[in-house]
C-alpha cells in the first residue's frame, strides 16, 4: 500500500539521497563532489527551506521507504489591492524510483499535490518539463499556455 504525505525532517536524508540518484540518472557528478558531501549540503537546504515554509515536500511511500516525492516551492507575489497575499507553486524535482515507476504512483502523487496546492490558495503551479515528462504533466491538468521566457545566466550548465 502506498502511503502520500507530507515530508517531516526526519525524511529529509532519504530525499538528499533520492535528489542525487535523480540527478545522477542525467548527468555524472563533478569529480570533487562526493555522495556524503552533497547529502550533507542537501539536507541542510531541505531542513532550512522547509521550516521557513518556502518549500513543501510531498511523499509517496511504501513500507516506510520513500518511492517517490514532488517539490513545489510557494513563490510569494506582491500585494495588490484585491489580494494582499498571494502565492503561486514551482513544482520541480519529481521523481520516482525506477523500480516503481509505470504503477501510477507519480499520477497519484501529483494529483494530491494539486488538491494541496488549491487547498492552499495557491494561484497557479509550473513546472519546467523535460521532453520526456511533457505527457505526464499534460495527463496531469498541466497545459502550455503561458509564455514563459528566460535569461540564462549560466548557458554551460544543464
């Protein structure tokens, strides 16, 4: 049975973990950068974003071993007259682990996501899909009608 719930802190080493498996699935990482070392860089962002309340990290989980998560970060907009607070949702690093996927977990996942984020008041969520995830987010709800540009800082990393 699968279990979808918010993280606490005492699961933030398992998604250090998990982020360097996903990001290791793409690209190798820089030759001074050890396992521990990222991990240790990443729980510390985790636990720091998560107790401001800038980040929320949803879990699927099964038999108490995290299978898959989403990472929305709340994005704060300026008041304006007819909402003097208001947020919209970055969802970034969803991943689920290889042996897991293709079971509609990460669909599952989503979905609650997005009952949280309206629960929330969120406006809206974004995302930046790569080529293979476009499918997954359009079964999702999400649609490509808004243009986004960008200015790239840093064009030699991915």
């Amino acid at each position: 049975m699968i279990t979808y719930r918010l993280a606490h802190e005492s699961d933030l080493i398992e998604l250090a973990h998990m982020r360097w498996d996903f990001r290791a699935e793409e690209e190798p990482a820089p030759g001074d950068l050890s396992r521990e070392s990222f991990v240790a860089a990443c729980v510390e962002f985790l636990r720091q974003s998560l107790c401001e309340g800038r980040w929320a990290y949803w879990l699927a989980e099964r038999e108490g071993q995290i299978v898959a998560h989403v990472c929305v970060q709340r994005v704060a907009k300026i008041p304006k007259p007819s909402r003097l607070q208001d947020a919209w949702g970055y969802v970034t690093n969803v991943y689920t682990r290889p042996a897991y996927r293709g079971q509609g977990i990460g669909t599952a996942l989503l979905e609650r996501v997005k009952a949280w984020a309206a629960q929330e008041g969120l406006e809206l969520l974004i995302v930046w899909p790569s080529e293979a995830s476009v499918a997954f987010y359009q079964h999702a709800g999400f649609t490509a009608q808004n243009d986004i540009m960008e200015c790239l800082l840093r064009p030699d990393e991915p």
